[in-house]
C-alpha cells in the first residue's frame, strides 16, 4: 500500500496552486494524508476528488468551512498499520514522551505545523513523521512531501521528497 503524506499546504496564501511533482503522486497513492493547515476548501476538494482515499485532518489555520469537514485528529488501520494524523504536537523538546502518551494505540502518527521535516521513533515504538510543507519551506532549505508504503502491517520505504525552487 502506497502513501502520500504532506501538510501545510496554505493555499493560496504561500502557493498559488499544489507542485506539480505532489500532484503526480497523488494518483499513485492509495491513502493521501494530510496533516492540516489546508487554508482553503478548495484544496480539500481537488485532493478529495484526485484521491483514492483521503485522510485528513484541520489545522490552526483552518477556518470553519474546513472545521466542519476534517476533524482534530484522524486514526485509520491500514494493512494492520495503525495510523493517526493530527496537525500540532507542540514543542520539539519532549516530542516522542507525550505522543507516544497520548497515543499509546498507534504505529504512526503523522503531524505538521512546523514546516520542518521529522522522522523519529518513540521508545515505545511509535513512529513520528512530518513531511514538512510543499509551498512554504519557511526555514528549511527546501519545500518537502513524504511518500511510505506499509507492507505487513509495518511502514516501509519512508522517503522525504524535495520539490524545486518556485
């Protein structure tokens, strides 16, 4: 099973539109997820109707209209992966503690906010990626998506993608 992980994508605020490069792999994937901060309805609706499956939640930047689409915090079994997403984690310092607490259910819990690409494992066991944003790179040297496959019931080739310069 393929997926297609991204968050903060603030459209149209830091991008016109998605690259190019996330679209291509949207069709690919059999679960896109994205970890909030979507700013508009808009985006919802193209990866929505470009999706085989959707898995998504809202971020502090979310207003209403996505509020009342997407909830907090979203949990889906793929292949015997227990997967979660959620936008904030809060600060970097004590990370895995208080996910791998809040959280003791999961494999994965997929998060954004920070921009800032992330990948590490709790003592528990739990799984901690963001993607980073594919349109605001922020202080990061590039934008950045993931792509991962779960096979038997395990995340496999976790791979943090670079998208060129706007």
């Amino acid at each position: 099973m393929r997926l297609l992980l991204m968050s903060d994508t603030h459209l149209p605020k830091r991008a016109k539109r998605l690259p190019g490069p996330l679209l291509e792999e949207t069709p690919r994937a059999d679960v896109v997820v994205h970890a909030g901060d979507w700013v508009d309805t808009d985006t919802l609706d193209l990866l929505e109707s470009r999706s085989r499956s959707l898995l998504a939640v809202y971020g502090n930047n979310d207003g209403p209209a996505l509020r009342a689409r997407l909830p907090e915090v979203a949990r889906a079994e793929l292949g015997g992966l227990r997967l979660g997403v959620i936008h904030e984690t809060g600060p970097a310092q004590g990370r895995e503690k208080r996910c791998a607490a809040r959280f003791p259910d999961l494999d994965v819990l997929v998060f954004g906010h920070s921009h800032i690409p992330w990948d590490t494992t709790a003592p528990t066991g739990l799984r901690l990626l963001n993607p980073g944003s594919p349109t605001d790179r922020r202080r990061q040297p590039h934008c950045t998506f993931m792509t991962a496959a779960v096979t038997d019931g395990r995340l496999t080739e976790v791979a943090l993608h670079r998208l060129p310069p706007r």
